[in-house]
C-alpha cells in the first residue's frame, strides 16, 4: 500500500512538472503580430521624431535670441550647448549667459593672477596687472549677485531688481574694459591680457542685451 501510494505521488509530480513546462511559452514560440511589430516602430519613430523637433526649436531659439546680441556667433557659440536646459525661457537664457560669463570671467582673472607671477616684468606692468586682477575681481562680485538674484525661485523677476542687475552687469562690462588700460602701448603683456579680457567683455556685453531683452517682456 505505501508502495503504491509513493508510485502515485511520484506519477503525479512528474506530470505537475510536465504540465508547467507545456505552460512556459519558448521563445520560439511567441508569436509576434506583424502589425505590433509595425505599432512599436511607428511609436520610436515618432518619439525620435519629437525629440529632434524640440532640440530644434530650442537651438533656434537660442540663435533668434543671439540675433540681437552685438557678438551673435560668441553668443550661440557660448549657450547652445545648454539648448535642452534653456529651452525657449527667455529667463533661463539670460540666467544662462551670466553663469557663463562669470566662469569666464574667473578663470581669466585665475590666468591673469598667475601671469602677474611672472618674473622680469617692469613695475608698471606688475601694477597694471594688480590693477586688472582688482577690476575683474570687482567684475566677478558683480556678475555674481546678479546671478544670484536671477535664480532666485520664480518664473519672473521684478521690475526693480531688474533694475539692479542691468546696473550690476553694465558696471561689470566697464571695469572689463577699464582693465588693459594700465599697460602701455608696447608691452607685451597688453596683448596677451586684452585678448583674455575682450572675450569676458564680449561675454558680458551679450549677457547684459539678453538681460535687456528679458526685462523688456516683464514691464
């Protein structure tokens, strides 16, 4: 009897098992519609398709808006890389060319720094150089709050702030400019200075107009 009863359950077992095994569909198998297939393709295309039409405006956002910068190469040169992330706000442009400017700007006063260390400069080169790295110093706070009042959370800034950051960002432009002024005509470090100082000018100059173009769509 025992042996008859395990016989069972053994039978039993094997076809439990033999029935989960017909139940798990093979890959060979799985029958794929046609017309899914088709469905699947239709919708990635379409998805790409999307994509690559955003990507596009947001490029061609960005070059309308460079348009009417002084520097409009310098301009989408500088920002088109942040396409995705600006999109077509006008804020995140203008919020945009003042982060990029600022780097500019510190890493050209870092470069500048390190020039000044220079051995066998004449004294008035060296105090021309002090006198640049203090002005493009002053240009970095500048730039600064005026980033910071810009990201402030919110989707418009007012009017009065405004105000301050076309102040702040144009008072930065002149001690960008003010900066190579120091040097005299034949050194050779004038040169090599203005050349770093120009593009932060140039930044700063297409910052302020993208700035200008914002506040105007705020009054």
């Amino acid at each position: 009897m025992t042996l008859l009863f395990l016989y069972c359950g053994s039978t039993k077992s094997k076809e439990k098992k033999t029935h989960l095994r017909n139940r798990t569909p093979s890959p060979a198998n799985i029958n794929f519609q046609p017309r899914n297939v088709v469905l699947i393709i239709l919708l990635v295309t379409s998805y790409t398709n999307l994509i690559y039409a955003l990507e596009k405006t947001h490029v061609e956002f960005i070059q309308t808006s460079c348009g009417l910068t002084t520097y409009p190469t310098l301009c989408f040169n500088s920002l088109s890389t942040q396409a995705s992330a600006i999109q077509t706000n006008p804020k995140l442009l203008a919020q945009t060319a003042l982060s990029v400017t600022l780097n500019t700007t510190l890493t050209t006063s870092l470069s500048i720094f390190k020039m000044s260390k220079v051995h066998g400069m004449a004294p008035r080169e060296v105090a021309a150089m002090k006198d640049c790295i203090e002005l493009l110093s002053d240009s970095v706070q500048e730039l600064q709050k005026s980033l910071e009042e810009m990201s402030r959370p919110g989707s418009k800034v007012s009017g009065l702030v405004m105000s301050d950051i076309q102040t702040w960002v144009s008072s930065a432009m002149t001690h960008e400019d003010t900066c190579s002024e120091g040097f005299t005509d034949d050194s050779k470090m004038k040169s090599v200075v203005k050349g770093k100082v120009t593009n932060v000018a140039r930044l700063t100059s297409n910052a302020l107009a993208l700035i200008n173009s914002y506040a105007s769509l705020i009054e």
